[in-house]
C-alpha cells in the first residue's frame, strides 16, 4: 500500500484490496513498506525490497533478510 494514494482509478485497486481484506479477514489490513519495515526488524529481519509484480496492480512481493 503506498504511503499516499494516487486518485486514478488504477492506483485505487489497492485501497479495494485492503477493504476486501478487511471484510474477509476480519481485522487484516494492508501495510506500508515503512510499516513492513518495523514488522521486520521487530522479528530480526530486515526489508530487503518490494517488488510490485507485473500485471497486478497494487500487489506486490516483499522480500526480507536476516537482519
């Protein structure tokens, strides 16, 4: 999820993502890559990158390391 969202209609998929997540998961949500940060480095990784994948807008592979 980025930090602030772009008002064009394909940059909105991800805000759909995360309502979705939130109807079906009952209390997930989606996260920053600040936020996946924090998550890592509270578990003793580190973020290594966040690569968005090719052809699915909003989503994207995040990858972390042994910190």
């Amino acid at each position: 999820m980025p930090a602030r969202m772009n008002a064009s209609p394909d940059r909105q998929w991800p805000v759909m993502l995360d309502i979705r997540t939130c109807w079906r998961l009952r209390g997930g949500r989606e996260r920053t890559g600040a936020e996946y940060g924090t998550l890592f480095a509270a578990t003793g990784f580190s973020l290594a990158r966040i690569l968005p994948l090719p052809g699915a807008i909003g989503v994207s592979l995040i990858e972390g390391v042994p910190a």
